[in-house]
C-alpha cells in the first residue's frame, strides 16, 4: 500500500503547477534528508515525509503553515531570517541549527518558475552525524528498507540533483581550504580533471582579473571564519567566461570548524540582463538628454538674429553635446562658388580646413564634400580622411596639408539645405579618433536643419534690417542747421540687441519767415514698415509746414493725410515746434507725443503741462500753445526709447528724466551736447536698450553766455 503524498490543495499554499507534478514522487518522497518548499508569503508549500520526522509532525500538517508553528523554537528565528534573506536577495544560504545536539545543517536556496521568476524556496535539511550501520549490514530503521549507506547515497544523490536543478554548484572545503570532496558540477562545467579540483586548481577556472581578489577573500574568510560570501567569472570548457555568486559556510563541531560548505551559483543571464539594463538606460539617458539639447539649441536659435549669434549657439552645442573641439559655420557666397567661414577660429590652424585655405567647391574638405553630395560626411581618423580626400588633392602642398591635422582626429561634416539647395556647411572636429552612432548622427542631421534654418532667417533680417538703416539714415538730416541765437545737438541711437530699427525721427528746418521748425516723431513698430511710415509723415509734415507753418494747421493736415494713407492700426505720435531764433518765442503743438523737458536758470526741471493731444489719424480738434525759451534756457525732445523700456514704466522714467537733468552739473546748461549725453548715460545706464532712442537739445545762450561751441 503505498503512501500518499500529494500535497492537499489549501487557500494559502503556492500553487506549485509543473513543480508539484514530479519533484515529490520522482525524487523526494523516500529522501532520509528532509526536503521542503516554502512560498514567497513565507508558508510551506510542501514537505516530505523525512522533514515531518525531523520535526515530530504529520506530513499533513505543513502545507499552508508559517514557520512558527511547526518548527523548533531554538532554530525559528534564525531559519526565519535565512529564509528572507534567500528570498531578498535571490541565492543560497546554510546555516547550522541552533541546537547541538541535532548537528543539523539547513541548505536554503530560490526556486524559479519556468518564466525564470522567483515563486518561493527551497530547504533541504541535513543531520550531519550519520548513525552507524549495523554490524551484519542489515536493514536500518530506515522506512524504505535501504541501509543506512544506501540511504546516504541515495540522499546525496537527491541533494546533488536538486542543486543541479537549481543551477547550484555545491562543494565541501575543510578548515583550511582544501576541497574534501568531489564536485561533478564544478568539473562538468570547467572541464576539470578531480584531480586538478582537489589540488587547488579550482582557482586556475577563475577568470585572471578575478582570482587574486577572491583568493585574498577566501583567505581571510578561512582566517577569520565569517562566512565568505563572492562573485567571480568562471571559465568553462568551451573557453568563455560565466558569472557565479559563491556562498560558504563554516560548520562546526565541538566550538571548531570542521569543514566549509559552499555553493556557487550561475547568475550570468542576470548579470547580462543587469548590463542590458545598464546600457539601454545610458541609451536611452543619452538620447533624452540629446533631444534636451536639441530642444534648447532650437530655441537659441529661434533668438539668434544674425549669422554671428547662429555660430555662437552651434559651437556651444558642439562642445557641451558632442564634445567637439572646434565649430565652424560656412555660408556660400553670392556667385555660390566660395565658401566664406563666418568664424575662421572654428577651423584647424593646418591642414585642408584651416583657416587660411581658400574654400571653393573644388576644394577638397568635409564642408565641400557635405555640400556636393548633400548628405553627412563622417571621417573617424587621420587614416580615414587621407584615404578619402588624397586622390583628390594635388602633389605637393596639398598632399603634406593632409599628413598633418593639428590636434584634429576626427571629422563631420554637414550641409545646411534650405528647400534642398546648399546654403554653406556645418563643421564639427574632434582631438580624438571617433565614430559618430546612429543616435548621434541623427541629432546632428536634425541640428544643421535647425541651423540652416535660422541662418535663412538672420540673413533676410540682416538684408532688412540694412535696408531698413539705410532708409532711415536718409530719411534724418545729414547735419542741424547753423541758427543764431540758438544751439542745437541730436543724437539717434538704434536699438542693437534685436537689430530692428524703429520709427523715430527729428527735424529742424528754416521756414519762409526765417523762423525755425523743430519736431520730434515717433511711428510705432518695427523694420522697413515703420521706416516708410516715418519718412511718409516727416515729408508731408515739411511739406504743410511750408505752406502754413502754424502747429494746429500742420498737425490737422498730417491727421487728413494720414487717415488716407496710413493703416488704422498704425500709431504714430509728433511734437512739433515754430520758434523765433531772435526772441525765443513761438508757438507748439503735440499729438500724442511725450511732453517737452524745460530747463530754466534758477529752478528745477519741468515738463511742458501742454495737452498732449490724440496721436496722428485719431479725430480730435487739433490745439495749439505758446511757446517761450528765455535767455539760458533749455528744452529737450525725445521720443520713449529714453523713458521707457522693460522693467521701467513710462511714468516712472518720466519723473527719473527730471530728476537725473535736476541733478546735471551747472556747467551743463550751455553745452548742449554735454547735456545730451549726460542725459543718456544716466538715463540708459542698467538698462538693457530695447527701443529706439532720439534726443534733441535746444539751448538759447544767456546774455552773458560765450555763446555755443559749434564743437560741442
């Protein structure tokens, strides 16, 4: 009648599927050595009968139940531990029972499920002294009829095809490190003779980087008895190297250590899944950070408003992406047959490239090559680039150029393409041999497109922006005409951080009656738009002047001929001024523009309290004051570049522009160009010019004035 030991099916046990159909009745059932599996929720799965014995229960009463309740109260909490550390950190441990006199040693290790996850361990528990056999050599009490030496063999064999099964290499040591035993495994996979394994040769398998450190370890684990606990490669027989853990204990007997017992565990395919992990998440590391950089160097580019700001962002991007050690920028000329390199420090002082070669497309160079074939070109080494460009180049000095690259080892080139035609070439080297991946050849593919696009942008805003200047520059007058009884300095200072011009302006011209028109204006906006706008409004305002020079009469016309011509959305704003040099009285009139600045002898700067008016086109009944400069006096035009700008409100600089001309020097009042240009560094001074500036100055000379230097 034989025994049944199919594991009953309870809520908590593991289920243990392919595991539970061969492991207790092919091997296990009969084992002398008790054998159990314990889930990952820390219950016994299953046991066999030999364990049960072991500990005085029925077989029946393990499965489901944690460890407390069926096992020794000496060894629980040390077995516990064993267990989770097995567990945690997915490989064998040994340890010796707690009690002496059971000389049992308890052999933890995982269990893997076919997927290769972990679903739990296993224990084999081992009683290290062996009863004798009897004289006769009969039968023991052994419940299967074995002898004691037969139930060894047949444990041992057990035990082996366990560890087998759980890729585990087990070995015996004694105290000082000699193999005692036999380890088919060992030899099975080194290909080792048992004579080599138990002469020491074991470490001649370890792989040379390794077998010193896991000697000195192995030394001072037998000096020291802790437990040694290692990864090292192991050669196996067909030459490569595999990865194990080692773990050995120490057992004792009577307070001395008798023997080492310890297992080697294979954990490569771990190993190799930990360095794939390792080198996709440096991949995938690099990657992010490349399209962070791409993403930034974009937006710099967006910003870049001229070709010389482009090559600043590309050579930062080269040296903090790619490490490249030189950047350069080539742009085709007009005729489209010479290169012009906007930054010749990017290129290498010898060789092909240098900064002294004259590039024409003929010329061979990566920039030239990237250019003709429209496409990448990539040179890893010195050797590389004589192989690719020596047949193209001629004897003499070009063939002793390309022996010596400087400190340049490698090379890309790039074309920047615009609709598909060639705009000039992107140019990265590096002072190393160097081969671009896939990943990073596509960002810089994606980077030059992102170049040639910003440097098509900054090349139409600079031929705008020229012409705009150029437009502008004709539009004020060449010098201030030369009047009696008054001095007069302007200045118009351009906005240079985005390149765009404005819309200001000024004038003084004679009328008929030998009084004197002064105005200030300001057309709002930007470019070649505002430009005209400006010089539309300063033609027709000299114009009505000439006609009827009254202020109200010349405003209401620039008001008619602006509703005809003007866009509604255009703003545009004008102070306007008829003086007689003689007397220094006359008339004024403002639409919209920013109040008069008066400085008088003997108190504190004011701005004109005349109302402003409505800027130009909008419908109002057009006014007019009078006007009055005594003798000493000075009155300052200017448009809102002067008192206004980003992080200061019109009101704000309006007060600080009467503040700082309080606080001028008294030497001032007579020199109007002085004056000018203390009212610009004062009032620009820390603040970043993001608008047109134009200021004029007219100063009428006291009676006991030396009158005004022309010089000034």
């Amino acid at each position: 009648m034989s025994a049944d030991t199919s594991v009953p099916k309870h809520q908590e046990a593991v289920e243990l599927d392919d595991f539970e159909s061969w492991l207790p009745d092919a091997m296990l059932r009969d084992a002398p050595a008790g054998v159990a599996f314990l889930g990952t929720d820390l219950r016994f799965g299953w046991v066999n009968a030999a364990l049960a014995r072991l500990f005085g229960h029925d077989q029946a009463e393990f499965p489901g139940r944690p460890m407390a309740e069926v096992w020794p109260a000496k060894d629980t909490a040390k077995a516990e531990a064993a267990l989770r550390q097995v567990l945690a950190e997915d490989r064998p441990a040994t340890e010796a029972s707690e009690d002496p006199a059971s000389n049992r040693v308890y052999h933890w290790f995982p269990v893997h499920g076919p997927d290769g996850a972990q679903i739990g361990a296993g224990l084999i528990v081992v009683a290290e002294a062996v009863a004798a056999a009897p004289a006769n050599g009969t039968v023991t009490d052994s419940p299967t009829g074995l002898s004691s030496e037969a139930a060894l063999r047949r444990s041992e064999e057990r035990y082996r095809a366990l560890a087998q099964g759980g890729a585990q290499v087990v070995w015996v040591a004694s105290p000082d490190g000699v193999m005692l035993e036999d380890s088919p495994e060992w030899r099975w996979i080194t290909g080792q003779t048992e004579e080599e394994f138990l002469d020491g040769g074991w470490l001649d398998s370890i792989h040379p980087e390794d077998r010193d450190r896991v000697q000195r370890d192995w030394r001072e684990s037998l000096r020291s008895g802790r437990i040694f606990d290692d990864r090292f490669r192991m050669r196996t027989k067909a030459g490569a190297y595999r990865h194990y853990d080692v773990r050995a204990v120490p057992i004792e007997r009577d307070g001395k250590i008798a023997e080492w017992v310890g297992a080697c565990t294979d954990v490569t395919s771990q190993r190799e899944a930990e360095e794939m992990r390792g080198r996709l998440t440096e991949q995938l590391s690099a990657a992010a950070l490349r399209t962070a950089r791409l993403q930034q160097a974009t937006s710099m580019l967006a910003e870049a408003l001229d070709v010389e700001q482009v090559v600043q962002v590309i050579t930062e991007v080269g040296r903090t992406a790619i490490g490249a050690l030189r950047s350069a920028v080539a742009l085709l000329d007009e005729e489209r047959l010479r290169l012009r390199v906007v930054n010749p420090d990017g290129l290498a002082p010898v060789g092909p490239d240098s900064a002294d070669a004259r590039l024409t497309l003929d010329t061979p160079s990566v920039m030239t090559r990237a250019i003709a074939t429209r496409r990448p070109v990539l040179i890893p080494s010195p050797e590389e680039l004589r192989r690719q460009f020596e047949p193209d180049l001629a004897e003499g000095a070009g063939s002793d150029a390309i022996e010596d690259t400087g400190d340049e080892r490698s090379w890309v080139g790039l074309p920047l393409l615009a609709a598909g035609a060639p705009l000039g070439a992107l140019r990265f080297s590096f002072n190393r041999p160097r081969r671009i991946t896939e990943e990073e050849r596509v960002f810089l593919e994606a980077l030059a497109g992102q170049c040639a696009l910003a440097v098509e942008r900054a090349e139409m805003y600079e031929r705008e922006h020229n012409a705009a200047v150029t437009l502008q520059r004709s539009l004020l007058p060449d010098k201030l005409p030369d009047v009696p009884g008054l001095a007069l300095d302007a200045r118009y200072l351009p906005v240079t951080r985005n390149m765009e011009i404005g819309g200001d302006w000024y004038d003084v011209f004679w009328l008929p009656d030998r009084r004197l028109a002064v105005t200030v204006g300001d057309v709002m906006g930007k470019g070649l738009q505002a430009a005209a706008g400006m010089g539309r409004v300063r033609n027709a305002l000299r114009a009505l002047a000439l006609t009827d020079p009254r202020p109200a009469a010349v405003l209401s016309g620039l008001d008619r001929l602006f509703s005809a011509t003007e866009l509604e959305e255009q703003v545009t704003t004008v102070s306007y001024l008829v003086i007689d040099p003689e007397t220094g009285e006359g008339q004024a009139g403002n639409a919209g523009h920013l109040p008069t600045l008066l400085l008088t002898p003997g108190a504190l700067p004011v701005l004109d309290q005349a109302e402003a008016g409505t800027p130009l086109g909008w419908p109002s009944p057009r006014k007019q004051h009078a006007f009055r400069l005594p003798p000493g006096s000075t009155a300052v035009f200017y448009s809102d570049g002067l008192v206004e700008n980003r992080v200061r409100g019109l009101d704000a600089g309006l007060d600080e522009l009467v503040s700082i001309a309080a606080g001028a020097p008294e030497d001032l009042q007579d020199a109007p160009g002085r004056l000018l240009q203390y009212l610009l560094d004062h009032m620009l001074a820390g603040h970043e010019q993001d608008d047109d500036v134009t200021v004029l100055v007219m100063h009428v000379p006291g009676h006991d004035s030396p009158g005004y230097d022309s010089d000034e």
